[in-house]
C-alpha cells in the first residue's frame, strides 16, 4: 500500500499526461467506450433516418424535433433500462446472463488493437496489431451459440447456428484479404501499413481492390448489414439469437453489430483508405497526444464513419440472402477472390511496382 | 420490365442508384398527423347526428343498421308528447352511411369530422351528439337543440385540435402533396 | 327455379343461367362417385367449394365444380348436390380422390356441418378452436343468442 | 422409420445409423401464431435440417363466423360483413355478393354502374396488389419496396375516397347499382394518378423486382407446375403465374368487362418471381383498364329503375340534386323469392365465389363464402415441402395469402 502510495506520489504531471493519460484517452474515450456510445447513438439513428428518406417517409422525428430526433435512440436507451428484465423458465441462467457481457467484451476488445495514430505504439505493442485483431473478430460466434442455447428457443438456436455457420464461412475469405494486406505492406504492424500508404501516396483500395472489395463484403456479412441479414433474419427465425432477450440485455444484442461495424471500419479506414492521410504528422507531432493520437484519430474516425454510412445505407436497397446462398458465395467465390487478392499482392511485390 | 434476363452488376448499380436518388430528393409521403391534419372532401363519411325537427322516429334507421349501433329511444319533449330519436353507439358505428341515406325525411346532418377521442365507453353512446349515462339515464334528456355545430367545432379532445389544416393535391411526380390552403 | 336443362357429356343440368346455377344431383354415395369420375374427365378439372344445407331433417352435401383449362366449361360453377339424412355425424364419400382441391374444403364443411367425408385423408378441425366444445356451428339448430330484429313490412 | 421411444436405444449405433434416424434429427417449428413471419395463423414445419419436410398450415385464429352472421341479417347487412373479411379489395367482396344477390333479385344494375363498378374494382385490385408486393418485401427483408407499396396505395386509396367517403370499407356497390356518382374533375386527376403509378413502377422494377438479390431468393424457388396449380386449385394471380390462362373477369363475365379490352398476362415459369412478376403485369393491365373506362363510360343513372322507381319523392329530388342514391325503405325489407344463385368474381387474389340460397325470408338461408386465400392453402401444404426454412418466408409472401380472407 505505502509502495504504491509512493509510486504515485513520484508520478510527475508530465509523466502522468506522457504515460498515464493516453491509454485511458485510448480506451476511455477514443476510440473507446464514449465514442463508442455516441457513434451508436448516431448510428441508429443515421440508419433510421437513411432508410425513411429512401422510404418516402419522416422517421425518428419526435424526440427532440428541431434536430430531426437524433436523440430518438437516448430515449430508445432509457426505455430499454426502465423494462422488466425476464428469463425464460427453461434457460441455462448462468449461460443466459453471462453470454451477452461476453458478447460486449470480445465486441469491444478488437478496438483496442486497432492504432489510429501513430502515437498508438507508445502507448500499446503495434508490432502484431493485425494478428490480434483477426482472431477477435471471428472469436464471437462462440458466446452467440451460447446464447442461443441458453435460451432453450428453437429460433433463438437456429438463429446462432446461422450466425455461427456464417462467421465460418467468411473467415477465410476474411484472412485471405487481411493477408494480402500484410504482404502488400511487408509487416503485420497496422501504423506501418499507413506509413506505407503515406508513403506511396496510393491508398490500399487502390493498390488491392480486389482485398478492399472482399474485405467489405465480409464486413457486411460478419455485422449483420443487409443483405447479409441471415441471422437476426425478423421473418424467418423472430430475433434470432436474440429472441429471448428483453431490457438492457436486448439493447446489447441490437448494438452489438454496430460496435462490429465500428471496429471494422476502423479497419477499413486504416488497412485501405490511406488512415489517417492526408495528415501526416511530422516525427515530433507524432510523439504528441494532440498530434499523433488525435487529430489522425479524428481523420481515421471519418473517414469510418463515411463507410458506415455506407453499409446501413444498404438496409434502403437490399432485401436478404437465403443463408446456403451466403454461405456458398463465402466458400466459394470469396475464397477464389481471396487467392486472387493474395495473388495480386504477391505479383505487385515481386514485380517492384509498389 | 418483366423478363428473366438480368445484368447482375448493372441490377446492383441500378439498385443503390434508384436508392441514391430517393435518398437526395426524400419523396415523403407522410401526413404528420397530430400537427397537421386533411381536409376532407365534402363526401367524406364522419361522424353525424340528427336533426331533432326533422326526424320522424320511423326506425328505419335502426332496422338498416349492419351493426345494430342505432337504437330508437322512447323520449318526451318538453310539450310532454312522446316521440322516437335514434340513440348511436359510437363504439359500434362501422361510418357506413346506410341510416343516412335510408332516411326517408333527410334528417341526418353528416360531418367530416372522424377523429373524435373518448375518454370511456359511456361516452359511445349518444343522442344527438350528447353522451347518454350507461345504464341509459331517460330522465337527463338533451334538450332538442341543434347538435351539427358541435361536430364542426374543434371540440377539447379532438386529437387533431390546432393542426395545420392541409389538402390533399394529387401530383404526377409525387403522388399526393400536401398543401396549405392558407399559405401562399 | 326455372326449369331449364342442359346435357354435358350425358349428364342433365338443371340449369338457370340468369342466377349461375347448373345443377346435378346425386342419389346416393356410388352414384355421386360415378359422377364426379364423369365430370372430372369431361374437364371440370378444380373444386372451388364445398358445403351443406340444413335442410331441417336432412342435409345437402354440395361441391361446386369448375374448370381452369376448358374455355367451354370454366364459364359455369356447376354443383353436384347430395341430399342424405341429418344425424349426429353424417357420412358421405369424399371426392378428395377425385379433385384434391377439395381438401381443406370438406374439412371446412366436415367441422362446420358435422359432415364426416369417409376416406378423406385428413379428416380434423380446420378453423375451429380447439376447446371449443358446441356441436356443427354452421347446423340452423346451433343455439344463438338472438336479439330481436324489425322489419317494415 | 420411428422414433426410437428410449434414447439409450441409439447408443450403440453408428454415426451414419444415427443420421438415418429421421424421426431423431427432426425439429419441429412452431412459426406462429405470434411470429413476425406468419401472419393470423400457426403454421407447423416439421424441418430435416434446413429442408422442411411437412407443414401443417393451423388456421382459423381470425375466424369471425361470418357466414353464419350472414345468415342472421337481412340481406342489405351482408354488404359491410363481405367487406370485412377482405379488406385489401372490399370492392370485390362487395360486388361479388352484390352479383349474387341481385341475380336473385333479378335486378339488371345500369350501364353507368357497371362501369363505375369495373372502375372501382380496378383500381381495388392495384392497391390489393401493392398490398401483396409490400408484404413479400417485408417478407424478404427489404422495408423500402413494403414502404413505398404502401405509401403509393395513398393515392388510390384518395380517389376511391372522393367516390365514396371512406377508404378502405367502402359499401360503395348496392344492389341496383352503386350509391355516388363521379365527383366533377375526376377523370384527369384519375389519370395524374396513372400515370404517377407508372413512373413509380419503373423504380419499383430497380430497386425491387430486378434487383439481383430479389432474384436469387425467387427464381426458382416454390415452383407450382401447370399441372399441380390446376389439381391443387390455386387461384388468381398465382394460378396465371404457373402458366394457367384462366381469368375470372374472362371466363365468367360480369360488371363491364365484356365490353373492355384487356390482357390476361400469364408465366409459364410458376416460381416466386413468375407470382411476383405477374402482380406487377396485371398493375398494368388495371391501369390500361382504368383508361378505358374513364373514356367509355356511357351517362345515365347509377341506379336502377327498379330501386328508383321505389325511392319517396323527397330521395328522389336528392338524386337529381346531389347524384347520391338514397335507399328507398325496400333496402331494408327485400325479400328475394326462394331460390339460389352464384357468383364468381375475380379479385385480387383469386376468384371470389358466394353462392346465395334465398327461402323467400327476409335473411339469407344459406350463404356460402369461398374466398380466394383458402383456395390459396395448398401453398402451404405442398409447395413448401422441400424448400429451405428461408424459402418459406419468400413462399408465403409470394402467395399473398391474407389470413382474415381465408378464415372468414
């Protein structure tokens, strides 16, 4: 106790802004949990509004009308806090409450690994950011079998079988791309992948487009976005896994896509839109919170949220896949695709081009 | 537009453009109804009373009734002579216009007004627009007075209260466009 | 009715065509089966309906007949009539065999009219609760609560 | 092979013994009666992994008795129970019953009313198949094509309005004829409508009908042979989908259709696109129907001579005035002489058939609805099997089956 006491004691202001502040920033707020809140506020709404412009109506409106409703999804929030939370007679109650927090955990776990500056290497090791963050990504369908069988619903059981089989099915596809990534930039290292495109001055949509093309679709297909909306599919199997869910725990559930869809996107903007170009802090601006972690976070952060945009924009256009359809394009076509982004990585290294 | 053949790129980008499209130039259709509220056509079936002088108490009215929400109630007015007046159950009213034009004098005075709000059940039922207490309360007649006007006004629980009138125009682009008749 | 009659392959219709009505009647269950075999291969090729009447002390079996392929036929709903006996459960043969679109139809009339089709393959309720209890609803002899009506005469 | 009573009786059999076990890897689904997908109505799959392998079709949630309410009104009251059953297209129930009865009164509508009705009931039918449209875009997961088929149903539903006064329960044919005349203007805001309709189908086609992902979940799937569609009884526009050239309005004629010149489009392919395409061709025709009406109708009466002549002088004073039939009290206390009498209708979903037994009394004596979702059952019974679970959605939703229609 007097140790640590003193240790904090000997904890300089400088000290504290250079090695304490960041990681809480990092984590904290941005691109961590307040972000995260936020953007998921927005989001829905975004998503709301987008698919009733398209859809010859208003949409959220009414909470907070001078602003269109955007906080239509605080008081969605507020809503689901305030409801009666109920477990079905014949769940596996410990699985039951446990699966949804472990479902918010490995959701949430990928962003730390995803460096959205340069800074972030002081902060956190970057050298194998990308192997980190692959297995976290596809480690998810596990906890939704679990909260499918905890449920003890048939659809809620079909519904994460679909999930499962899904995620599967495109995580070659999805190593494929990301590989073909890491021997284009020569390093599993996501800031050198940057530096790399800073670098060239081309942006890895560019330099891949074939790994940028698959990289989104499996980014589709892994959050759930139409017309890869297979799982949760509302006339086919109810929620799917998340039928059973009320209350809070439904909420998470219904945002646990959007945080995938955030971490994803992050990616994207990092693996193939260049990061945080067209800012590109100088060696000493880089070693600064502001310089190296904030203003190229708020690039990256756009840059993201231009893409998804994007993707829930689609909910306006597509109607959904048959699941043997999905899963035969994730086997099939986008594992040809894949060897052929690997492929078109191998011969632009090999050539010299780049 | 039938036929099987199908471009698929070119369906994909046809697709996400025709959403595009709608998305810059939102086509909304929507009649915010609490704030704004349609000004109907003079045919529009709302609701209706009776028009006391008129009314001969021929029952017909109740006879055609589909959902038997008419009943004639036995009344005395204030000359102590006895007479029938149909008593609506607006609970049970389907608005199909049969007792208004099966009525052979005419009595029936119509309104657009649909969208009335009650507060209770007793309040369905009526005798010239007035509620009737349930079990029915013979000796609180309503007085024989015009109840027309009472429909028309904007009555306190009327959801639609202090809405933007608008009026429906058709359009060759839009559909429907609401307009406000009173702005320029 | 009018009395008007037509022959189609050998069997008489009583006819009015000014109300639809082109109507066969069967004596008994063999008798409705030869018909229904006769009908079928001259072109009435669908059931579009099933039904009874209370008749009082007996009930009429009905199955309206048409054609989707027959442009000389498919003008007409011609009905097969069966006039059997009312009890509790009465039988008469199915005519599943013969038009399968008839299926869900007599299982409408079977709990409807209590009218048991003998070798239909699927003989349940179809529209009726399961607890409900009260017997052939569609019979004029099922109680109901009446409330009196008038009628200027 | 059944299944195995104790579980330990498969314990010494092999994997490959095990998966022959049908019975054992069977899963039964409940979709319904509280299912986004179902609708009114229970429908219980026996599922083989994703195949299902039986479906049992559990209807009759929405059942309302109403034949037998029929039976126990005059026969005026039937008008707004026919509608209520039916609501996408009342017109059609309302004319249909109508048909039935005054062939047994023996009343012959005007000219005029026949087209009006012909009018009314086609433009009924668009927004019935805009409703169908809408609900297999639900069905399929796509809000925008369920938004938009709904949000056009709008305009339709404004011009019946201007007609009739009210928008979905309209009691707007009477025996005799019908109850408004066209109000002034109609005709060219008719056809603002039209052609707002037609530009909308162009983008309908994009975004819906020719989108790629549409097409993969459709073709092919739910295919009902010619064959099949005749012996299963399937009617309307899903028995034209599979090839069948059989129209109602064609092979038993009624209202103005005789003297309207119009097309029966129909698909030999009898998948779910081929349903889903043959909806949209016949939006075209009522479109193309709509335009001849509104050129040819001939001027008159709305109403019969029969029914006029009975009205009291003041109600006739008001028709001349306000071209709105009042009911002379004979509405209220026709009593058809005994007999019987059928009709055939075609509306949005299929053929309509009533058939009306009159015993001289003031109440029908036997009324007789088949209406054209319960011919529509088979869908479930025997197109569904062998299909995936997700096919069942998409089968559905192409039928346009409507519970309340089929439960009466």
């Amino acid at each position: 106790m007097i140790q640590i006491l003193s240790l904090l004691m000997s904890v300089s202001l400088v000290s504290f802004i250079e090695y304490i502040l960041p990681p809480i920033l990092y984590i904290i707020v941005f691109p961590g949990l307040i972000v995260v809140l936020l953007m998921l506020f927005f989001m829905i709404w975004l998503e709301r509004k987008v698919a009733a412009k398209t859809q010859l109506r208003f949409g959220p409106l009414y909470v907070s009308k001078r602003f269109g409703g955007v906080i239509q999804t605080v008081a969605d929030l507020i809503r689901f806090s305030f409801q009666e939370f109920i477990i079905p007679a014949g769940a596996d109650v410990f699985a039951y409450i446990q699966a949804p927090g472990l479902l918010m955990a490995f959701g949430l776990l990928p962003l730390i690994f995803i460096p959205v500056g340069p800074y972030y290497a002081n902060i956190f090791p970057a050298n194998y950011s990308l192997l980190i963050v692959v297995p976290l990504i596809i480690i998810t369908p596990i906890y939704v079998i679990l909260l499918g069988w905890a449920s003890d619903n048939k659809f809620s059981f079909v519904g994460s079988m679909r999930e499962a089989f899904l995620v599967i099915s495109y995580e070659i596809p999805l190593i494929l791309s990301i590989l073909s990534m890491i021997l284009l930039y020569g390093s599993v290292n996501a800031i050198n992948g940057v530096s790399f495109q800073i670098g060239r001055g081309i942006p890895g949509i560019v330099l891949n487009p074939i790994a940028a093309f698959l990289f989104l679709v499996v980014m589709i297909r892994t959050t759930g976005r139409f017309p890869f909306e297979i799982s949760e599919a509302e006339s086919e199997v109810v929620m799917g896994p998340y039928t059973e869910y009320s209350a809070l725990f439904f909420g998470i559930g219904m945002s646990l896509p959007y945080i995938e869809l955030y971490s994803f996107s992050l990616l994207f903007s990092v693996l193939f839109l260049g990061g945080w170009w067209p800012i590109v802090p100088s060696a000493a601006a880089a070693s600064g919170v502001v310089g190296g972690l904030l203003l190229p976070g708020l690039v990256v952060f756009i840059k993201a949220l231009i893409v998804m945009a994007f993707l829930v924009f689609l909910r306006a256009v597509y109607p959904r896949y048959r699941i043997d359809q999905a899963i035969t394009v994730g086997w099939d076509q986008a594992v040809y695709l894949g060897f052929a982004a690997v492929a078109l990585s191998m011969a632009l290294v090999w050539s010299g081009l780049v | 537009m039938t036929g099987r053949k199908n471009n698929r790129i070119k369906g994909h980008v046809d697709a996400l453009a025709t959403g595009f499209k709608y998305l810059a130039e939102p086509n909304r259709m929507t009649l915010n109804y609490p704030d704004e509220s349609m000004n109907l056509k003079d045919n529009y079936r709302g609701f209706f009373a009776v028009k006391d002088k008129t009314c001969i108490g021929c029952s017909l009215c109740e006879i055609v009734c589909p959902p038997k929400a008419i009943s004639m109630l036995d009344l005395t007015d204030a000359g102590g002579k006895k007479k029938k007046r149909p008593m609506i159950d607006w609970g049970l009213c389907i608005f199909c216009y049969f007792c208004v034009d099966i009525c052979p004098t005419d009595a029936f005075q119509t309104s657009q007004v649909h969208d009335k709000a009650f507060y209770s059940e007793t309040e369905y039922q009526t005798v010239h627009g007035e509620p009737m207490q349930y079990p029915y309360d013979y000796s609180k007649r309503p007085d024989y007075k015009e109840i027309y006007e009472s429909f028309h006004d904007v009555a306190p629980d009327d959801p639609s209260a202090g809405s933007k009138k608008v009026v429906p125009k058709f359009d060759k682009k839009r559909g429907i466009k609401y307009e406000h008749p009173g702005q320029p | 009715m009018t009395a008007a009659s037509r022959v189609i392959t050998g069997i008489t219709f009583t006819t009015d065509e000014a109300k639809g009505i082109f109507e066969v009647e069967a004596s008994d269950g063999a008798h409705l089966l030869d018909l229904a075999t006769r009908l079928k291969a001259a072109g009435f090729d669908h059931c579009l309906s099933v039904t009874a009447e209370d008749l009082g002390d007996r009930l009429a079996v009905l199955w309206h007949i048409s054609s989707y392929t027959n442009r000389e036929l498919s003008g007409m709903n011609a009905q097969i009539r069966l006039v059997v006996s009312k009890s509790d459960n009465v039988e008469v043969p199915t005519l599943t065999g013969i038009w399968e679109s008839a299926n869900f139809l007599e299982r409408e009339t079977y709990e409807m009219f209590g009218v048991v089709f003998k070798g239909h393959p699927d003989m349940r309720r179809l529209l009726l609760p399961d607890d409900f209890t009260g017997k052939w609803p569609m019979r004029k002899d099922f109680p109901l609560k009446k409330t009196p009506w008038r009628v200027q005469k | 092979m059944s299944a195995p009573q104790d579980r330990t009786a498969t314990a010494n059999l092999t994997y490959d013994e095990l998966a022959g076990l049908k019975a054992d890897r069977e899963l039964v689904l409940l979709i319904g009666p509280a299912h986004p997908g179902s609708g009114h109505m229970k429908i219980k799959v026996w599922m083989d992994g994703d195949i299902i392998q039986r479906v049992d079709p559990d209807i009759g949630f929405v059942h309302r008795t109403t034949e037998k309410l029929s039976e126990n009104r005059l026969y005026i009251k039937a008008i707004p129970i026919v509608e209520r059953v039916m609501l996408p297209d009342t017109i059609n129930a309302n004319l249909a019953y109508v048909i039935a009865l005054e062939r047994l009164l023996g009343i012959e509508p005007t000219p005029r009313a026949q087209y009006l009705r012909t009018l009314t009931s086609e433009i009924n039918r668009i927004t019935s198949h805009l409703y169908g449209i809408g609900l297999y875009g639900i069905f399929l997961g796509s809000s925008t094509v369920y938004m938009w088929a709904f949000a056009d149903r709008e305009p339709l539903i404004d011009l019946i309005e201007e007609i009739s006064g009210a928008r979905i329960t309209y009691s707007y044919i009477i025996p005799g004829g019908v109850r408004w005349d066209l109000p002034a203007g109609f005709k060219e805001r008719a056809e603002t409508v039209l052609q707002y309709m037609e530009a909308r189908l162009k983008d309908y086609g994009k975004i819906w009908v020719r989108n790629p992902v549409v097409m993969d979940r459709t073709e092919g799937v739910g295919v009902v042979s010619k064959s099949d569609a005749i012996r299963l009884g399937i009617t309307g526009p899903n028995l034209r989908a599979s090839g069948v050239d059989y129209d109602t309005r064609r092979a038993k004629p009624y209202a103005a259709y005789p003297n309207l010149d119009f097309e029966v489009p129909t698909f030999s392919e009898g998948d779910c696109y081929a349903r889903l395409l043959q909806r949209v061709e016949e939006i075209e025709q009522s479109i193309r129907i709509i335009r001849q009406v509104l050129k040819d109708i001939p001027d008159g009466r709305i109403i019969s001579d029969d029914i006029y002549s009975k009205m009291n002088p003041l109600q006739k004073r008001m028709y001349e005035m306000k071209h709105r039939v009042m009911f002379p009290a004979y509405m209220a206390s026709m009593r058809p002489a005994a007999g019987r009498s059928t009709a055939s209708v075609e509306a949005g979903r299929g053929e309509i058939f009533f058939y009306l037994v009159s015993n001289g009394d003031k109440v029908p004596f036997r009324f007789r609805w088949v209406t054209p979702s319960f011919l529509n059952l088979p869908f479930f019974t025997h197109v569904m099997v062998g299909q995936h679970l997700a096919d069942l959605p998409a089968i559905y939703g192409s039928s346009d089956y409507f519970p309340p229609e089929a439960d009466r």
